[in-house]
C-alpha cells in the first residue's frame, strides 16, 4: 500500500477545483458582534474559527468578511481572562484557508491506472508584525480599561465591566453605534464576570471592495489570541444581535482527541457516495444542497464533517510521502502555509512545546476535527460547549460506514469513477486522487454561485438511506442496459 501523487496538471487541460471552499456554502455568523461609529445596518459574513486545546490552554483564531459602511468598525468578544499584547497576533489569511482546504470535502477521482507528478517546490510564508499605537480613552463608566495595545490594522482594549448596562453605555460614548438589545445579552457574560475583547479597526488601513450590490466589503486580517481556562467553550449568542437570519458557522478544532457539541444534537456528514462525472462543475453547489438536506433531516444538530489525527501538517514536511506522511487519504496538493501552519494555529504557545520535533509531535498526535453549524436567533439559547468524543472512521476506502475506530480517519469524500490513466497525487489505499486544485477568493463565491441544473438525486449513484434519498443517477440493472 502507497502513498499517490495529486495532479499537478493534464494533458486535457487544466481541472476544475473541487476543494469546496468556506465561502461555497453562505456563512453569516461569529462568536462576536460588530459596532460602528457610522450606525448602519451590518451583519457577518463568511465566519470561520480555529481553535486549538491542550489541557486548559485554548488558542482561538477568528477570520471574518465586513459587509457595510467604509467607516472604523469594530468586534466584541467575550473572554474568560485579561489579554496582555503578547496573547494576540495576526495571521496571513493562508492559514484559514490552507485549515479549510485540509478539512474541506473531497471529490475524488478514481481511476485504473496512475502516472506519479511533480510535486511544486515549497516556500516559506513570513507573517507580519505590528507595533503599539497609543490612544486616548474616554471616562470610565463602571468599565475598566484592563489592557489597550494595537496589532495591525486592530487597536484593541480589553475591558471589564461592573454591569451590562455600564458597558452598553461606554460603548455608545465612544461612539460606537452598537446593535439595539444589547445590554440583555451583555448581562449573562458581566454576571459571570467575563472580560471583554474590542478590537476596533482602522478603516484607513483595510482596503474594501464593492460586491455587485454596492456593498463595502473588507476582508480582515485573522485575530489570534490565547488565554487559559478550565471551560472549553466558544461564545456565539453575541453573534446573533446584527443576525441577517440563517446562520452559519464552521469550527475547526485541533486538540488531543475528537470534539463535538455537547449542548446540541451531533450528525456527521453523508459520506463515501459514488457520484456522476456531472458533479465536477457544480461541486460546491452539490455539496452544500447535501449540507442543507442534512440539517432539514437533523435540525440544530452539529455538523462533523472531518476529524481526522495527524492531518495537521508538521514543520518541514514530508514532501516526499505526502504533505503529511501517509495519514491523509487522499492530501490535498503541497502549499507554502504547510510548513509554518501549525505554529501560526496555536503551537507556538503550547505547554511544552517549542522545538521543531516538539511541534512536529503534537502535530502527529493531534486531531482536527471540522463542525458546521447553522442556527437563527430562536434556535441558538446559548454558547457551545465542546466534549470529547470516541474516535471514528468513515469517508475512507477501507471504511463503508462512519462507525467507532481505534484512530480519528473521518472525511466528507465523494466518488467519481472513470476510465483511463491520469497524473494523480492522492492519498492510498487505492487507485485515485483528488481533482487538483482548492477554491478561495473569486473561484469560491464562482462555485457558491453554481446551481445544480439537475435534481440533487440525479446526480447520485449512491443512496443516501440516512437522509431518505433515493439516487436517481445510477446505472440500470444487467437486464436493462442497453446492448452494445
């Protein structure tokens, strides 16, 4: 059993990218609200957050899309503990997109024989610092200013506050025109004496983009901050205040084990589906109708879409067995993010973790585990609570359920079948590879804006029994074919 190659390219032409990227399926929510000093109607967009456990150590790392005026704005963010300068960083936005394409479905291509490829050459990604701005702040309110400092294009202060209303009150005198019902929402996270992260964002430092509506848009720079604390939990009913209806939220965590939900109902993704060649084109389309349907059949359930040990790349790869090793099934192609990825994601401050080979073991060790959520204000009563949960199996060759195992190997993984050789550069266990390429930027809102032009079953050669789906798309019985 062998480890194979992915496409780098074919003699066919250039493949189409299959790697379903965040911003296939619409995501509008965060764990956080937005304030402005212009008021306006805003809302989140495009949320992914990243969250990396072991023991009581928690590093979360946030990347979200703004959709609205031009002016500063601003995000809040409950947290159990006082943030100093030194526990907040920003990344380059190829590392959420590097963790999005290691947990991302996979359309796979099947094929009798393979030709191994070239693997492109790698290059390291350096991140960018940032150095304190000083800035004056207004009267205190019953909320203590416990921290200020700047990283980046964020001035941030971390506050504690006596009372919610305080705080509501602080927040209007800065001018931050802050979505109306916030003080009963402010309240639970006061009483239970959180403190509160404000990085606020100078708008003269971001470059906004205009979509088809005239909307503004910004992209920001992923936050990273760590802190320690006996609770594992992720606030998100904040996120719900400038809620524009459904929500979305995609949690990557990368901890000692499997994680789910435990305050909500846990479903994986349909998976190891033998699919027609039609999908190709309308992959993300595809995969989010199953998404949906998956939902409708489970509703407030938590998503498991990936969970998966050792799929966190290690320092200095292994270029030669695959980014990996051999623990990916099939790995996506080589990226320059790789290398540093799992430093970027929270290593760097593990407890004992520090060299190379240390990171490299935690890495090897470590399980990432992908949960989608979607909810609406009426659904979601309260933040999630993370548990650990049994290992698993599923959305591999060797495994035709998802079902207990003694090791995390669980991927959303659909099957094209075809004739022929190609170039390929996938995982083993098998003749095939994942068609090259991932989705991001302007290819991705391109595959969220694909539409099946078939029925969802049609496009299926595998029931799908857990969702009540009958495929509409597979091959006649011997009897029925047509003769030659």
């Amino acid at each position: 059993m062998r480890a194979f190659r992915y496409p780098t390219s074919s003699p066919h032409g250039a493949l189409i990218a299959v790697i379903l990227s965040l911003l296939a399926i619409p995501a509008h929510a965060f764990c956080g609200f937005y304030v402005s000093s212009a008021g306006g109607q805003l809302f989140n967009d495009a949320t992914s957050v990243t969250l990396m456990r072991d023991g009581t150590r928690t590093v979360l790392s946030m990347q979200n899309n703004y959709r609205g005026p031009a002016e500063d704005f601003a995000m809040v963010v409950p947290v159990p503990v006082i943030l100093q300068k030194e526990n907040v960083r920003t990344l380059q936005k190829s590392a959420f997109e590097r963790i999005d394409a290691i947990a991302s479905p996979r359309l796979v291509e099947m094929y009798t024989d393979q030709v191994p490829c070239a693997i492109p050459a790698m290059a390291m990604m350096d991140m960018e610092g940032a150095g304190p701005r000083e800035k004056s702040l207004p009267k205190d309110l019953g909320v203590k200013v416990e921290a200020q400092f700047s990283v980046n294009e964020y001035d941030i202060v971390i506050l504690s506050a006596k009372d919610a209303l305080g705080l509501d009150i602080w927040l209007k005198e800065n001018k931050y025109k802050i979505p109306n019902g916030a003080e009963p929402l402010l309240r639970p996270y006061v009483q239970n004496n959180s403190k509160f992260f404000v990085a606020k964002v100078n708008a003269k430092k971001v470059t906004f983009t205009t979509d088809s509506k005239g909307n503004k848009i910004a992209v920001l720079s992923p936050l990273r901050f760590h802190y320690d604390s006996e609770k594992f939990e992720l606030p998100v009913r904040l996120g719900l205040m400038n809620s524009s209806g459904e929500q979305d939220l995609i949690v990557h965590i990368i901890a000692r084990g499997r994680y789910e939900v435990a305050n909500r109902p846990n479903v994986f993704v349909p998976t190891n589906l033998d699919v027609k060649v039609a999908v190709q084109p309308v992959f993300g389309a595809f995969y989010s109708d199953l998404v949906a349907k998956t939902f409708e059949k489970n509703k407030g359930a938590a998503l498991t879409e990936f969970a998966w040990q050792g799929a966190l790349p290690p320092p200095q790869v292994m270029i030669d067995q695959g980014i990996y090793g051999v623990t990916c099934d099939p790995c996506p192609p080589p990226h320059p993010a790789d290398d540093p990825l799992a430093r970027n994601l929270g290593a760097d401050v593990m407890p004992g973790v520090k060299t190379d080979s240390q990171v490299a073991k935690f890495a090897q060790e470590a399980t990432v585990t992908r949960l989608h959520l979607r909810y609406t204000k009426e659904s979601l009563t309260d933040d999630l609570v993370f548990k650990l949960a049994d290992p698993i199996h599923g959305g591999v060759p060797q495994a035709k359920a998802t079902e207990p195992a003694k090791t995390n190997r669980f991927q959303g993984r659909y099957i094209m079948w075809k004739k022929g050789g190609n170039c390929s550069y996938g995982g083993f266990g098998g003749p095939g590879g994942i068609v090259s390429g991932g989705l991001s930027g302007t290819n991705a809102v391109m595959a969220s804006a694909a539409k099946l032009t078939q029925p969802f079953p049609d496009y299926l050669v595998t029931d799908i029994p857990e969702l009540g789906i009958v495929a509409t798309g597979k091959p006649p019985p011997p009897e029925k074919q047509p003769k030659k």
